[in-house]
C-alpha cells in the first residue's frame, strides 16, 4: 500500500520568500504525484500533476514540483510567494486505484 | 468547466440518526470516491466505486457506512447511525478513466456533517 509523509505541518514565511514543501512517498510500482491546495473554508483543488515524462511539473499560480524517483520525493517550490498562497497543502500519492493524502502543511504568509 | 456537486453543504444531525450525504459526480466520469476530513486533520480515503460495486474501501469505512449509485447521476454515502466521531467534512470526487491511474480526481466542495 502507498504511504505519503510531509515534512513540515505548519510553514510561516513572508511575502515574496521562496517556498519549498517537502513530500515523500512510499509505493513499490508506478505512481501518479499530485499536489492539492485548500483556501480557508474552501474545497480540494488540485494545483499540479505528475503522471509520467518530464520530472518537472509546472502547476497554476506559479507553482512548480519536482519527482526524483531514486528519493520517492515530489517537492513543491514556488520563487516567490503572495500573501493569497496562505492555504493548506497537500501531497497525494496514486499508486493503485485510490489516492492517498498526506498529512498537509499549513501555509501562512505574513504580509 | 464540469464539477462534482455535492449536497447539501452542510447537514446537522442527531447521534444515532441516519444521514445521507450526495454527490453528483461528472457526467463522464466512471470512477467514484468519498473521503473525509476531519477537522484539523488530513483527508482520509473512505471508499472508491466503479462499475456498481464497491472498488476498495479503508478500515474506516465500517458496516455503518454504505455507497450507492442509485440512478445515472447520483452518488450517495450513508451513515446508518451517526456518532459524534463521524463529525467531518465529507468529500465525493471522481475520476474519468478505468482503473484511476494517470488521471485526476475531481472533488466536490465537500459536505460538513456535525453529530450532535
């Protein structure tokens, strides 16, 4: 059964500072990578994929992963961050027919 | 652009009651799923639907729990009794292709059920 962990349950930062989300996976085959974003009292939506090619996925809002197999990581990055980023996040892994969530990074941008 | 609505946004309800959350999934879409969150906490997968049956399901979802497509658009989960621990937001999503696999899940806004 595929497993995800996230590194970090709750990243501060201030506007315009670089982001990185940590995210692991565990799952011995293929897998499908997403990364999904929750706006406060909003629903899932999904900000970028990975399914197969190019290990650098771009996603909306500026947003951009990166899948290194030989880690089994899928870390998001965004340059340059806004305040409107405050969300939580969450990395997903398919590995069969379901997909599974990790525990999310809460997301707070400081103006 | 095609959505997952889910109904009704929110649902209060008393321990012991039954409820029924429902979604309407995309109208192609062939794979179906519910998922929960409790508050503060990660989604959690329930169960995933295809073809009528249930496809895989997690521990969580027990004999209280049950998944129906009950006509051509509809995709319903009911509690059959509902405890103060079911308290959550309940998300349907679905997905086009077969088996799941490099597609998207599309989810809904979510369903908040609080057990009083």
């Amino acid at each position: 059964a595929q497993s995800v962990s996230q590194h970090n349950h709750h990243v501060i930062l201030s506007e315009a500072a670089s982001l990185e989300l940590g995210c692991n996976y565990s799952y011995g085959g293929t897998v499908n990578l997403f990364w999904y974003v929750q706006y406060p009292g909003q629903h899932l939506q999904l900000l970028l994929k990975y399914f197969s090619g190019d290990p650098l996925v771009k996603g909306i809002k500026g947003f951009e992963a990166e899948f290194i197999k030989s880690k089994f990581s899928f870390n998001l990055r965004k340059p340059s961050v806004q305040w409107s980023d405050t969300a939580e996040y969450f990395c997903a892994v398919r590995g069969d027919d379901k997909i599974i969530f990790g525990k999310g990074t809460r997301l707070h941008i400081l103006p | 652009e095609p959505e997952v609505t889910q109904t009704p946004s929110h649902q209060v309800t008393q321990m012991g009651q039954e409820v029924i959350l429902r979604c309407v999934p995309i109208s192609n879409h062939l794979y179906f799923y519910w998922y929960r969150q409790i508050l503060g906490q990660k989604v959690e997968f329930l169960v995933s639907f295809y073809n009528n049956e249930i496809s895989e399901k997690s521990e969580i979802f027990d004999d209280q729990f049950s998944v129906e497509r009950p006509d051509g658009s509809n995709f319903t989960l009911k509690i059959r009794s509902t405890k103060l621990e079911d308290s959550a937001m309940y998300f349907c999503a679905s997905s086009e292709l077969v088996r799941g696999m490099d597609t998207e899940a599309f989810f809904g806004q979510g369903t908040r059920l609080t057990v009083v």
